[in-house]
C-alpha cells in the first residue's frame, strides 16, 4: 500500500488554497488524501479516516481542509 501511495503522489499536486463545494475541489481533495498515510492505521490513506458513505461531500472537505 505504501507504493501505491507514494507513486500516486509523484501525480497528485497538494492543494495550496482551502478547497470549497466544487466537484472539481472534491476530485481534488480525495486524489489528495489517498496519497496520504492514515493517522492511526499503516496500511489505510487519509481518505479512509475522512470518508464515511453517510457525510455530505462538504463534511468530508472540511475534514480534509482541517489537515491542510
């Protein structure tokens, strides 16, 4: 999983402004956090921790702007 994490990251630029409601922001935002290690977990991304199927997409990109 590590490897796949950091090959990601040679493709993924880290967001630089606080991501808003825009698809694009939200497309962003999770190629973003799945090339980035779970803070508990070894082998999960960010994106798992912000992720839950039941969130609004502007509750997980809030969660996402708070670890920017």
């Amino acid at each position: 999983m590590y490897l796949i994490r950091l090959i990601r990251s040679f493709f993924v630029k880290k967001p630089n402004r606080k991501l808003t409601w825009t698809v694009n922001d939200f497309q962003w935002g999770e190629r973003w956090a799945k090339t980035q290690p779970h803070p508990k977990f070894k082998n999960k991304t960010l994106w798992d921790a912000v992720y839950n199927k039941r969130s609004e997409s502007t509750e997980v990109l809030h969660e996402i702007n708070k670890r920017l």
